[in-house]
C-alpha cells in the first residue's frame, strides 16, 4: 500500500511540477504522516483528522478492528514508535474530544513552528462532512506555498475554532 502511494505522491508531483498536500482522516492520516517523511521534498504539507499519531495505540476505540485489518499487533514498538514523530513538513492535526473513535489526546501533533492542532465539534465519521473541519481545511490549502502559519482564530473565527492546544512536548 506505502509503495503505491509513493509511487502515485511522485507521479502527481512531476505531472503538475509543484508540491503536494496531503489529506487523511483517520488511518488515512497515518499514511499521509508516513509518505511525508519519506518524500518531504515533494510534500507541501499534511493535514490529518481523527488520526491517532500519539498516545497509547489502545487509547483508540477501532485498536481491534486494526489488528484484524493489517495483522499487526497493536502497540509493537518498532511500528508504532515511528508514528509519533512529525513528519520534517508543515503539519496540521484536526481532532475533536467527541471523536468517539479516536481519543483525542492521540491526535495532539507535537507544537513547534510548523504544527497546529485544530479542535472541531464533530464525531469521527462526521468529521469529513463537518463544515468547521472543511473552513479548516480549506484554509490551510489557501495559504501560499512556503509560507504556511497556524490557523488565525481571531474575529469570528474565535467563537468556532477555540484556542489552539498544545501538544505533548
């Protein structure tokens, strides 16, 4: 799967001469995390929502359903360690405390420059139809390449997005 999502990352990049973004909700987001770090050269940036990066892998509701699905054991050091690590581009981490999947504290990307967290009011399979995490999304691909910024909550935006959450460490 990784390597036919690597090889369709490098085809739409040459095909249109310019970075690409990333978008995955849930283990989508993973995915985009993972092919971020392997091609940060050609990532513009990742938005992820509902994806549980951080935490412990258990934390989520859907653990059983991934280890039926991938056959891999949950919480395995050497898979699950990795995915903790911000992938070396712009990243935006779209979570909500009533996901009901995904535990949202596995969803805080660690805060530094180039990360925000973005909370929305919307369950884990409404999140995708959700308008807050749709205005999110959409600012986050109108900013101008090179020049990404956390989300602005001033204004009305204040009484949508509340604060920005920090993430561990």
């Amino acid at each position: 799967m990784v390597d036919a999502c690597l090889e369709r990352l490098d085809t739409l990049s040459r095909e249109h001469g310019r970075s690409v973004s990333l978008i995955g909700w849930s283990l989508g987001g993973i995915y985009a995390r993972e092919l971020a770090k392997a091609r940060p050269d050609i990532v513009r940036q990742v938005i992820s929502m509902g994806t549980p990066f951080t935490g412990h892998p258990k934390a989520t509701n859907a653990w059983r359903i991934y280890e039926w699905a991938t056959g891999h054991k949950i919480g395995a050091p050497d898979i699950h360690e990795p995915l903790r690590t911000p992938p070396p581009v712009p990243t935006t981490s779209i979570f909500s405390r009533s996901d009901g999947v995904v535990a949202w504290q596995c969803s805080l990307e660690r805060e530094s420059p180039h990360t925000d967290n973005i909370e929305v009011q919307a369950s884990h399979l409404g999140m995708g139809l959700n308008p807050l995490t749709l205005y999110a999304i959409a600012d986050r691909l109108a900013q101008a390449e090179g020049e990404w910024q956390p989300f602005d909550r001033s204004g009305f935006r204040s009484t949508c997005i509340p604060t920005r959450v920090a993430g561990p460490g």
